[in-house]
C-alpha cells in the first residue's frame, strides 16, 4: 500500500492557483511542506494521509495509509505519542510538544533510530463541528538538539545546571544526599533525583545505598511531606538515622520499629514515606518494606515487568496505622530492581494507579527497546535515565527520585599480573588494568585515581628496586565486600629510602598516598610490597540537568603525541600518559619548542591521561630553568583532568601559571 497522498496526474489539467481553494493548488502546498504532516481519522486515530517530509521521516516503502497509528507505527509503543492523538481527539484542544526523544524503525530494517520532535496535535473538525480526526505538525530538531547539547557541554556545569531562585536550597539538598553511590560485588547501581517544577521546590526526597560489611547493600528510598529547606533538614536527619542503624547491623523489622520511633518524635518529620530494602548479591535474595510508599518495581531479565508485593503499612511516626510487614523476594541474575518515590509517577489529572500503569508500560519499553549505543549501556543507567526522562515530559510538581540496582550475579575477577621491571612492562599492564577497573563499574576519578597509584608503584620499583637487572614485580587487585578495590605491588629488590628533601624527586610515594585511601609499606630482605586500597563509588545524578555516570579514559602508549602550535608564544599541546616511557620524548619536544629555553613555553596538559612523577619532575625542572631567567612555565589544566587532580597534590603552582584554558592566561 502506498504512502502517497497526492492526487493522481495522468489526464488532470496543470493546476490554477488563480482560483482560490483549487484542491490541487491545496495538494500541492502540502505535498512541499517542509514540516512533517500527518493526517489521523477516527477515535483510532486511522493514517489518512502524510506529505512528502512525513514520508522521507520513515522508511519510503513502508505501508501507512489506512493503517490505525498503532498498526502503522509500533515501535512508538510506550513511548507515550499515542496519549497526545488521544489527549487532542478527546479534549479537542491541540497538544504540543517540544523536543522529544522518539525511537523509530526508520528504514524498515528493524533498526530503531534516535530522533527529536517538536510537534503539535490539532483536532480537525469538519463542516458540523465535532472533532472527526487531528493533524499532527513535527519537526526533525535532532540536529538542532546535537547542536546545543555540544554548545552546553563546552558551558560550565554550575552555569547549566542552576537557576538563581533554587541555588540555596539545592545546595543544601546535594549536601545532604549521598555523593556518591557504592561500587560492590554482583551489584550495579544508579540514582537520579530531579527537583520540583517550581520555585524552591527541592525538599524532602532521599535515597541511599549502604554497604553491610557481609558482602550485603542496604537500600534506601524516601520522601518527607512538604518542600524547602525545612523538608530538607528533616531529610537529612532521617537518612542519618537510618545510615547508622543499617551499619549496626540491624534487620529490616528492627530498623522500620526504630526509624518509626524516631520520625514521632522529630517536628515536620511525621507522615514520611519510605520504602527500605536489603540485598544479597550472593543469592539475589531481596528483604524489602514499604511504609506508605509505592512498591518496588522488578525488571527481569526475562523481559518481564512486574511489581512486587506490599502489605499494608502507613507512613513513619502515624501511630494508628499498621507496621509494613517486610516480605522477602528472589532477584535472577540480571533482573533489576526501581526504588522511586511518588513523584514520578503522581500528577494532578491522574490518579495514583493510572501512574503506576504508565510507570510499568514506560519501563517495559525502556527495559526492551531501544537504539544499540543506549542498549550497550549499563542497565542500571539506561533504565535510570530514560525512565525518569519519559516519566517526567509532561512536568512533574514534586520531587523525583529513582534508584536504580541491579543484581549481576556474577563477581568480577581478581587483578594479577606478573612482569619484567623495566620501562617497556609499563603500557601492556597500563592496558589490561584499565579493562579490569573500568569493568568494576567505578567512577573516572577511581579509575585514574588507582591507576596512577599502580602505575607509580611500579615505576618505583623499576627506578630502584633492582640496580643490576630487570627482576620481577607481581601486580594484584581485588573488589572486596564493602567496594574497597585492594591492590598491591610486590617485588623481590631492595627497598630504597625516600631522601628527607625529596627536592623534584621522591615525590612518587606522596603522590600515591594522596590518590589511595591508606598506603602501607612493607619492606624485607626479601623484597618490598606496597599495599594500597581505594572506596570505589558512583556519581549519582542530582538536579536538573544531573550528568549520568561517565566511561572512564583509557591510557596506552600509542596514544600519546605532542603538537607545537606556533602561534605568537610557542604553544605545546601533550595527549596520552607521560610517564617513563614517554618523559624522555617530551622533554626532547620541549627543548625544541623552546628554543632550548630561549623562548617561554605554554605547555597545555588536557589531554593527559596519565602524569607520573617522572611527567612531575621534568616540569619542576623547566619550572625552575625558566624561574632562572625571570619567566614562569604556564599550563593549561582544566578541571577535572588527569593533569590537574596531580598538579593539585604538588606544589608546582607556586613556580608555574595553571589556566582552564588558554584565553585565561
């Protein structure tokens, strides 16, 4: 069946756009609309025509025309457009949206495409008033969408993310939810919180996720009644509370009775809502309750979407209600698990079911469908994201929380490598430790943070630990019960005391102690093993425009080059690790730029992923030359960079200019 609409050719005289109303004059101006139309009829909303731009929007040869919506398009299911034909139709007032995110099988291959609409739905009514169909009027702004997401993402995140009126209460709600979420064995986990649609609106929504110390997670999700500064102190103290009874090693009886006995006593604390849960990762065991509070929702791995059970059980600190019952469910390998509050699924003009069924079809379509870069991401942050993005186009006037946990079901290895100590060992093991931590799930900062730490350590060990030969070094790591990462560097040489005034060298080991939580050193006539460990986390996303968790930054050897821009001052612009491999052919590169030091040098550091003490000394050393001859070093370092979090821990600030960019020297 065709989708063209045009009016037949063969025989018809050439249009007369002299005679007004000419239905060919009319056929033609829709046909070369540069917007995409679509013409519905009927309650089920029946394809009666579409133009040209409609029809180069899908597949050509797909057959639409007499087809209801649903028939012609179904990949759009639970993707919510159907609701706004039907919102038109039945109001008969138009609907319109702005810069929707809409999956489409746009070349009939089965592939789903990633588009961004703006459109308006507008009822037609013909010659006696009642509504007979509606038109849909789209636009293609996906480029338009690309476009200023990439102008957002070169703007800084305080500027995108906050507006002047809720600046202080969103300050104190972040200071009072978890930073960052655990990194733990057989468990995958995101939050997202979004503030209220309206002035000062941030408030009483938490979530938290606390390891046990057995290999279990405690889970938290809840909901403080009112908004504003006062609604975030109570929410503050309630999750301090519950933090400390889960690391007591309370059940989840025993915190439900304590946390109730708290919240009568606390002033605007009564009537909150929370739904607690624990985890076992060894057994996907899932102990859970529901005080007040919408019940769980399970995303098998099946495909299957279900809720779980919840007995009855008022809000905290009412005492005539009944105490929620804790009940007991079994998480499959893979199935994931929503912890939300109310927010997300209560509006206005619906009631509390209406959006528990929209909750469940909008993450069914999420769990299942989608385009291959969001299906080939973690399923925690897919389901995280998306959930909250579909659940909230049409505004939403409370808070929003969603944790997201996933139980794997599987543990990741143990890290082990045993190499050569020479220069050469360093990128092959600089490869296989990125793989291993960035598949543990940690942030960027724990990936870097751990690999300059392991990397150092060898280094260490390959400048002093064997004078007369390449002996070995034994590298290990592991991801223990509480998300602590363990690694340590073993050789069999000779321990080298680090001088009592390091000057630009010896710095390596401080600099470790600053990435690791605790370094311990033991050294022997048989060798020496550093021993170092790490609380690996997730970042969740708080605000508005929260930012999803990030793939961490690999380093290799081949990766790293040095650009001379000759523009004015010698501009030199390093990419890759500078370590021991690489310090020596930098150094070279910067002589070279410099004139042997007879130019002054900007040396631009972003694109290092990886500065060792070696990368550290050898900028001392140009410091120090170009102090001689009254010049400072200037260096670019923006926020957030491997470069920067190093030179943080040094004191090269005092002998060199650090700049975001080279506009700001």
């Amino acid at each position: 069946m065709s989708t063209d609409c045009r009016l037949p050719e063969s025989g018809a005289e050439e249009p007369d756009p002299r005679v007004f109303g000419d239905p060919r004059v009319v056929a033609a101006c829709f046909e070369d609309l540069p917007a995409c139309v679509f013409v519905f009829e009927g309650p089920d909303h029946v394809l009666a025509a579409v133009n040209r731009a409609a029809r180069a929007l899908l597949d050509p040869a797909r057959p639409v025309i007499g087809l209801s919506y649903r028939e012609a398009l179904p990949e759009v299911a639970g993707q919510r457009l159907a609701e706004q034909l039907d919102a038109a139709y039945t109001s008969g007032r138009p609907v319109s949206g702005r810069e929707w995110r809409v999956l489409l099988d746009a070349d009939g291959d089965g592939r789903l495409r990633e588009l961004y609409l703006d459109f308006t739905v507008v009822p037609t009514r013909p010659g006696d008033g009642a509504v007979r169909g509606v038109v849909v009027h789209a636009m293609d702004v996906t480029d338009v969408v690309a476009a200023r997401r990439a102008a957002e993402a070169r703007a800084t995140a305080f500027e995108q993310r906050y507006q002047a009126a809720v600046d202080g209460v969103m300050a104190l709600q972040r200071s009072l939810l978890p930073e960052r979420l655990p990194v733990l064995p057989g468990v995958r986990m995101t939050a997202r919180y979004l503030v209220a649609d309206r002035e000062q609106g941030a408030g009483g929504d938490w979530f938290d996720a606390v390891p046990l110390g057995d290999g279990r997670v405690g889970l938290a999700v809840g909901d403080v009644v009112g908004s504003g500064t006062r609604a975030s102190a109570v929410m503050g103290q309630l999750r301090a509370v519950l933090m400390e009874l889960f690391l007591d090693g309370a059940e989840l009886p025993e915190v439900l009775a304590r946390l109730d006995r708290f919240v009568a006593r606390v002033p605007g604390a009564v009537a909150s809502t929370v739904c607690l849960a624990i985890l076992d990762p060894a057994d996907g065991r899932l102990d859970y309750a529901c005080s007040g509070h919408p019940p769980p929702l399970v995303l098998a791995a099946d495909g299957r979407v279900r809720y779980l059970p919840v007995g009855p059980g008022g809000p905290l600190g009412v005492g005539a209600t009944t105490t929620a019952p804790v009940q007991t469910a079994r998480l499959n390998a893979g199935d994931l698990v929503l912890l939300y509050t109310d927010g997300l699924v209560q509006r206005p003009d619906r009631t509390l079911r209406e959006g528990l069924d929209q909750l469940r079809i909008v993450a069914d379509d999420v769990w299942t469908h989608g385009t291959p870069p969001m299906m080939a991401a973690e399923p925690p942050d897919r389901a995280c994201e998306l959930t909250v993005e579909r659940m909230t186009r049409d505004g939403h006037t409370d808070d929003v929380t969603l944790l997201a946990v996933q139980h794997t079901g599987t543990r990741p290895p143990p890290f082990k490598a045993d190499l050569p100590a020479f220069p050469g060992a360093l990128a092959p093991l600089r490869a296989r430790l990125d793989d291993w931590l960035t598949s543990l799930g940690g942030s960027d900062d724990d990936v870097l943070a751990v690999r300059f730490a392991v990397l150092e350590a060898v280094s260490n060990v390959i400048d002093h630990a064997y004078p007369d030969d390449a002996g070995p070094v034994r590298v290990e790591g592991v991801l223990d019960a509480v998300g602590r990462i363990c690694m340590t560097v073993a050789d069999t040489g000779r321990w080298a005391v680090p001088p009592t005034h390091p000057g630009i060298r010896g710095r390596g080991l401080a600099l470790i102690r600053g990435f690791m939580d605790t370094v311990e050193i033991d050294d022997s006539t048989t060798g020496t093993t550093v021993l170092m460990d790490r609380s690996l986390s997730r970042l969740p996303a708080v605000g508005p425009d929260g930012a999803g968790p990030r793939a961490a930054v690999a380093a290799g050897e081949k990766d790293f080059r040095v650009e001379i821009v000759e523009a004015g001052r010698p501009q030199v612009v390093v990419h890759g690790p500078v370590d021991l491999c690489t310090v020596t052919e930098l150094h070279r590169r910067l002589q070279e730029a410099g004139r042997g030091g007879a130019l002054p040098l900007i040396i631009d550091l972003g694109g290092v992923n990886h500065l060792a003490s070696a990368g550290v000394q050898l900028l001392y050393q140009l410091a120090e030359q170009m102090a001689a001859d009254g010049r400072r070093l200037q260096l670019i370092a923006p926020a957030g960079t491997a470069a920067h979090q190093i030179l943080a821990l040094t004191a090269l600030n005092q002998l060199t200019d650090i700049a975001e960019s080279l506009e700001s020297l």
